[in-house]
C-alpha cells in the first residue's frame, strides 16, 4: 500500500518544532543536574537552551512559528550565550516567519547550512520488518553503556555522502548530550544485533502523537547490511503500536540517512536553516 501523502503546511511544522522545543528544554533540565549554569529561556515560539560547553543541546529552537519575540527578549539570550562564551545557534524553519532570518541576518548572525526535516505517516497495523542476521530488541539496563558506546563510535566516523556536518562535538559532551535527552518523557532505545553481535544503536522518542527518531548509528564494520533500515523499522512499528500518527526525522541534506528513510517511505517536509553568531 502507497504511503499517505503530508502536506508540508505552517500548522504541521509547528506542531513538530513544538515537540522538537520540548525535547530539548527536558534535555537541558536534566542537563541541569550537572552543570549549574545551563539555562532554558522562552524566546516567542522557541527556546533557547544551553546544556553545557560544546553541547550538542546549545541551540535557539522553534522560533517564527507563530508567537513572535521582540529585541529585548534576543538580546538577553545573546548575553546569557556570551556570558558562556558560547556562539549562538538558530535553527529556522523555512516555514517560519521569514522576518525571523531577517532580523539576524542584521545582527551578524551567518547562515552555515541546512538540516532536513522528513516525516511519514503511521498507521496502526504497521509491522517491523528487519534485515536477515539482523535482529532488533529494547536496550537493557546493563546494556546501556554499550549501546551509548555503539552510537558515540558511530557518529564518530559519519558516513561521507551529501553535505558534510558543520558540527564535531568532543567524546564527553556527545556522551552527556545523549544521557541527557533519554531522560525526556517517553524516550526508549533500541540495539541491533548481526550474528548476536551488536552492529547500531538508536533512540525513539514518543511526544503528542509524533514519533521522533533520534540519534542512531551503525559502526563501520557492520554498514551495508540493513541495520539502520533494521532500526528504522522496529521503530516506526512501535512508534505506530503506541498510537502515533506521524514519524519525523532530522537528517543532513543528501546524507546516508536521508537516502534510508526516504525508502522506508519518508517525505522531505521542510528545511531547518542554520545561522550562527560567533562571540
């Protein structure tokens, strides 16, 4: 059966940069517990957060879809990242209000990139469908540091095709980052396994009825084989089980990822464009 067409409007994407707003803000509360200056500040629509040095959490996300902010507002986030002496991150929809880019565009904000942003719809007899020798399961208490082992070494070594990461995050602040968002509600993870030897690891986040699939990762000797489409699978099946009607994935423009959930049946939705202002 074809997959159900999205349309790509301004009440879809706010509906998905609320839940990704949400993510992060629950990331950085738990971030909280180890580093006494992180903060989570409202910005109109968005929320600016900072969960630590170098975090992949230290971002301004969420905003242009709706509710608007005014100069006052900015300047404060911009001195409570300069008194971190931290760069000030913006992921923008380009479904957003275009004043948005705009006005930081005018205060030295330079736009770096684009992250894609895909969805599918679920329906609720969907069944996992995983690769031979490839098994998917729940990540177990004591497995949890050689899953985050299997991910951290995944991302380490990034598949090259599309456009390549502005971003390198050190070992720790990768580690903690994703410590930090499994703490958010109605996160799990998942392991695969190929011949009973674990080969990728990713993570499944379930939040008003959107599933997003977070951070997921095959290590090197274990490519080609069907483990991410393995893992996307098992997810989405779960994600559908759980009574979610939609499925979102943030992915680099061309990327292997990309080009994996696109056969699963995803649909690019928007762009997020990236704009950074150095301190």
């Amino acid at each position: 059966m074809p997959e159900l067409t999205l349309f790509a409007g301004t009440e879809l994407a706010a509906r998905i940069e609320r839940v990704e707003r949400s993510l992060m803000e629950q990331g950085a509360r738990a971030a909280a517990e180890r580093e006494p200056r992180v903060f989570v500040r409202p910005l109109g629509s968005g929320a600016a957060v900072w969960a630590g040095a170098n975090s992949p959490l230290d971002k301004v996300v969420g905003v242009g879809m709706g509710e608007e902010f005014d100069d006052a507002a900015l300047a404060a986030v911009e001195e409570a990242f300069a008194e971190r002496a931290a760069p000030i991150q913006f992921e923008v929809s380009t479904l957003a209000d275009p004043g948005v880019a705009e006005r930081l565009t005018r205060r030295g904000y330079a736009l770096i990139g684009f992250e894609n942003v895909l969805g599918l719809r679920l329906e609720p007899d969907r069944k996992a469908n995983t690769a031979v020798r490839v098994e998917v399961s729940p990540v177990e208490p004591d497995e949890l540091d050689a899953w985050l082992d299997i991910v951290i070494d995944g991302f380490a070594t990034p598949d090259t095709q599309g456009v390549a990461s502005h971003e390198e995050f050190p070992r720790e602040a990768l580690a903690d980052s994703i410590r930090d968002i499994a703490a958010a509600t109605g996160f799990t993870r998942s392991l695969a396994r190929v011949d009973g030897v674990p080969a990728g690891g990713a993570s499944l986040r379930l939040a008003d009825g959107i599933a997003q699939l977070c951070g997921a990762a095959t290590l090197p000797a274990f490519r080609r084989r069907g483990v991410q489409a393995s893992l996307l699978s098992a997810r989405l099946a779960a994600a559908a089980s759980a009574g979610c009607d939609l499925a979102v994935v943030t992915t680099l423009p061309g990327s292997k990822s990309q080009q994996n959930v696109q056969r699963l049946g995803f649909q690019l939705l928007y762009a997020r464009a990236i704009l950074v202002r150095q301190v």
